[in-house]
C-alpha cells in the first residue's frame, strides 16, 4: 500500500452512541467494508448516503449496493454449513485503497474519476429514493398483503435459466440446454404450481430427455444435452463459485450426495429439432405470465 502512514489514523474505540458513529461516517475519507458476506451491509449504505465512499467485497449485498466507490473481487470462495463466503483479496483491497487516496488526494476535483461530485450525487439520491422510510414500509407491507391472498400458486413457481447470466426470481429453477433442449413451461409450471407435487419433489430433480442419458451432464467437457430442476437458493449459491451451467449442476448434485430423483413428467422436455427454411418455433418454450410482474411493478411505483 502506497498510503503514507501520517496519511491515515487508526482508531479502534467501539461507539456506542449512534451519533458518534455517524458522525465518524460524515469525517470519513472512506468506509473499509470488505466483509466476507453480508445479508444487507447497512454500514455500506449509509456511508454513501452520506456522500462517504465505500471500499467491498463484490458478493452479495455489498457489490450490488456499492455505488460510490470500489467494490473487489474476493479472492476465492468457501462454502459452509449453511452456504457460501467469501474471503476478500487483501492486495486488492490495498490497491482499492490506493486507488481512492489518489482520487481524493492527488487529484482536484475536476480531474476525479472515483469520488466525483455527479457519483457522490448519484449515490445520495440512490439511498434516498430506494431507503427511504415511506418506500420500505410500503414494500413490506405489500408484501404482508399478498401474502395472506388464498391463492398464493398465482405466480409461476419456476424460472428458467439456459444462460449463465440469468437471476432465477421464484424458488424452483430449470436449468437447460436451450440449443438443444425445449422445454414446455406451461405444464412445468403446472406440475410444481400443485401443492402436493412440488411439497414432494425433491431438491435437484432430472427431467427426462427421451432418449438422453443425462450421467455426465455436470461435466464441463460434457456436450449431452440437459435439462434439470432445483431449488433456486442452491442454484444461487453455485453462482457465486462457477460460470458455467454444467459445473453449478455438479456442485449442486455433489451437494445432495446423489439425493435427487426424477421430475414427476417424462413430458415437458424434447431435442429441439432444426428444419431447413423453418426456423424452430418457440412458442413450446416462451411461457409468460403477465401476473409474474405485480411485485415488481408496485414497487416502481412507489
């Protein structure tokens, strides 16, 4: 680190007064944050609604809500009992630092690039528009409200993800080749819609491909076709340790110690099939439901 030591104090006094704490956020050049998980990072949040910049490890919450500052890459990732951490990359985080010091320090405030004034803008506005007190009531109890309806199977239950970058958003997950694999959304999501069914399905399940043996699917060099379904949590944990497809379904199946079962219907996955001068058609597989979008678009609203 390229830090001069007269250039930062070290202070390790516990604040018990909120207003002491806040205010050594006001005074801060910058919040070190780079933590190994966070369900929220409250801290994070408030440094930058104070116009304070952040230095993070980018996983979960702390790179999603790093608007005004650095967030670093961990250096590798661990899985626990209960899920996956991360353990920050020290020389990174050093560089972070640097990197920041230099903005603030060396450069004037037309020439920052990190702490400019239009991101110490933005990242207040951001706080204040998606924090503020109104909104999170709101949120929350809109989502006592739909919680108590009678028919809570109204949304679909499953997302699809046949792309490494797609963020499955309901609690089952099918995974698929989409070159190769169609899938029928409709009565996928009919199947697991059903109390009794998906209460019993367990949680990594192979769909049947006919005529597919699926034993290597979770093989980066594998070019078999696949198509599985699992919890969408177990999903996101492998995302945060693999990029591809087939090695998140492996971590998964390791995961379940050969503890999965097969989808209750041998009829909602076929090999796409390519005609010449017929382009494959993808109403098999485009299922949407226009109810899907409610919680997302109330919250635009607020």
């Amino acid at each position: 680190m390229n830090i001069p030591p007269s250039a930062y104090k070290l202070v390790t006094k516990i604040f018990d007064d909120p207003q002491d704490s806040m205010a050594m956020k006001v005074v801060a050049d910058v919040c070190l944050h780079p933590s190994r998980v966070e369900g929220f990072g409250l801290n994070v949040i408030e440094c930058q609604g104070l116009g304070t910049p952040v230095i993070t490890t980018n996983f979960t919450a702390m790179g999603d809500f790093t608007k005004l500052g650095l967030s670093v890459s961990p250096e590798q990732y661990e899985y626990v009992a209960n899920g996956v951490v991360a353990t920050p990359d020290v020389n990174g985080i050093a560089q972070a630092l640097d990197d920041i010091y230099e903005d603030l320090v060396e450069n004037d405030l037309e020439s920052r690039v990190i702490v400019t004034q239009d991101k110490i803008r933005e990242a207040k506005d951001w706080v204040a528009n998606h924090f503020a007190q109104k909104k999170v009531v709101s949120a929350f109890l809109y989502l006592l409200k739909i919680s108590k309806k009678p028919n809570r199977f109204k949304h679909p239950q499953i997302s699809f993800v046949s792309d490494p970058m797609e963020v499955p958003d309901a609690p089952w997950v099918i995974v698929y080749d989409h070159d190769n694999v169609k899938i029928d959304k409709l009565e996928a999501n009919r199947i697991v819609k059903s109390q009794k069914s998906w209460k019993n399905l367990p949680e990594l399940s192979l769909i049947p491909i006919q005529g597919i043996d699926q034993s290597d699917i979770y093989l980066e060099r594998s070019t078999t076709p696949y198509a599985v379904l699992m919890r969408s949590y177990l999903f996101l944990q492998a995302t945060t340790i693999f990029g591809s497809l087939r090695l998140r379904i492996g971590w998964v199946m390791a995961l379940s110690k050969g503890k999965f079962g097969e989808f209750p219907s041998r009829n909602i996955a076929r090999i796409r099939v390519f005609e010449e001068n017929n382009e494959d058609d993808d109403d098999f597989d485009d299922y949407f439901d226009d109810d899907y979008d409610d919680f997302g678009d109330h919250l635009n609203e607020l």
